[in-house]
C-alpha cells in the first residue's frame, strides 16, 4: 500500500475519533451526573456514580413540567415539519420546472433565508398585527417559515435530476399539473422528503430563540424553554440540571441515530445532478 495514502488514511481516521469524542464527550458527562447526588454532581466529574439516582429523573419530570412541555414541542416540531415539507415540495416542483427569469428570483429570494438571520423587531410587528403572539398555531407558522428555505433546496435540487419527460407523458394522458405532482412526481420524492422532515424536526425541537421572544405562557413553552426555566430555579443542583438536559436532548439522539441513514441517502440523491 501507498505509505503517502497509509498516512493520510490514519490521520483522517484521527480526526475522526477526535471528532467523536467531541461530541460523545459532553452526553456523556451529563449522563453520569443526572445519576448523581447533589454533592456528588457539584464539581461535573467524568466518574461514574457510585449509587445510581435514577429517581432523579421522575424528579426532573415532576418538577420541571417536562410532559406538558415534551408535547408542545412534539406539537410544534411535527406541525412545523408538516407544513414546511409540503410547502417547499410545491414550491420546488414550480420553480425547478417552470425556469422563468420570475421564478429564478423566486428561488434566490426563498433561499436566502438560509443565510439571511432573522429580524425579530419586524417579526414581532408582523405577530402583533396578526394576533399570533403567544399561540401555538403562530409558532407552528413560525417554525415552517424558518425552516421552507432548506428544504426547498435540497427539493429543487432532487426535482432538477428527474427527466422532465415524466411530465410530458403525464401531460399527454391527460394528467393536470397538480395531479402530475401528486402523482408521479411526490412518490419519487420519498428520500429528499423524509431527509428534510427529519432535519426540521431537529432545527424546530433545538430552537430557543422563536419561543423566548413570542411565547409568555408557560403551558405553551417546549422543551428548550422548560430546561431554561428549571436551570433558573435548582442551577445549585447540577444533578437534576443534568437530568433535564438529558431528557432534553434523549429525542433528538434517538430520532438521529435511527434516521441517520435516511438523511445520508436524501442529502446524496439531492446532489446527483451538479
């Protein structure tokens, strides 16, 4: 084997479990210290626990509100997802397939958003005027819009590889454009759809910002907002600190790992006509 390619393997395969552990790392300190007791958790040790406190978490859930607010971001991330995928998948259909100058605008302007930060004294002006502030449907069209810009991205891209003749023999058999989308085109959609679906999900169940601005009852609050509130209240009790942490993030670890593969092959199939 090429030593030069030997080399290059063992420091990219470096850089990797550099990287992993990185990452690892931190679960993996909270982990063990949502197991501890008060004292044993104040200085955040990597040192396993000698008695186990899993009670900590019937605690966490108690105390924290965590079921009302596991629900609310269920609620938010779902609904948000819903509304954004199907939404950029109409969008993307018309922009990719109709290339006017118009919807060439259309599309930089929409994806801009991907990079654009948001103005919250605007949006606040716009959540005023439309009576949304402080309700879960105005959070839910709030998530959706932040989230359209990516997916209509990577679905513009996959819609750009298949053949357009597809349209042409459904146009022939008397199939209107709508009908053509739901069709022929939606079904061959499954992989980018389901990538963008599982990566809204995680944006919407990790964003803090949206609900401190525009939410004010703590009924309606997700779980980002209920961890923030629980630190205010035991940040001496770095034990149930962990432990709401760790319940925090416990979804999205596990909707990751089981969808990762989904993501991959989306990404992938969105990015074979360059």
């Amino acid at each position: 084997m090429n030593p030069i390619r030997s080399l290059r393997t063992m420091v990219l395969n470096v850089s990797a479990g550099g990287a992993s552990l990185i990452a690892v790392v931190p679960i993996y300190v909270l982990f063990v210290n949502a197991l501890k007791t008060q004292p044993e958790a104040s200085s955040m040790g990597v040192e396993l626990p000698l008695n186990p406190q899993w009670g900590n978490f019937g605690t966490v859930i108690d105390h924290g509100k965590l079921a009302t607010a596991f629900f609310n971001s269920v609620l938010y991330s779902f609904g948000g997802t819903v509304l954004a995928v199907f939404l950029a998948a109409l969008a993307a259909y018309v922009l990719a397939r109709q290339r006017t100058r118009r919807h060439q605008i259309i599309y930089l302007l929409l994806i801009m958003g991907i990079a654009v930060p948001t103005n919250f004294v605007t949006l606040m002006k716009v959540m005023q005027v439309t009576h949304l502030i402080d309700t879960q449907i105005g959070m839910i069209l709030l998530y959706a819009a932040t989230q359209i810009p990516f997916s209509v991205f990577l679905i513009y891209a996959f819609i750009d590889s298949l053949p357009k003749e597809l349209d042409e023999a459904a146009f022939l058999d008397g199939c209107s454009p709508f009908r053509t989308f739901r069709s022929i085109i939606l079904p061959m959609l499954t992989p980018v759809l389901v990538t963008c679906g599982i990566l809204s999900v995680l944006n919407i169940w990790n964003e803090f910002l949206m609900p401190l601005y525009f939410l004010n009852s703590t009924g309606s609050w997700p779980m980002t907002l209920a961890v923030y509130n629980f630190f205010g209240t035991y940040a001496s009790d770095w034990s149930l600190v962990s432990a709401d942490i760790v319940l925090t993030i416990l979804p999205v670890i596990l909707v990751y790992a089981v969808a990762q593969r989904w993501i991959l092959s989306g990404v992938s199939a969105g990015a074979v006509k360059g």
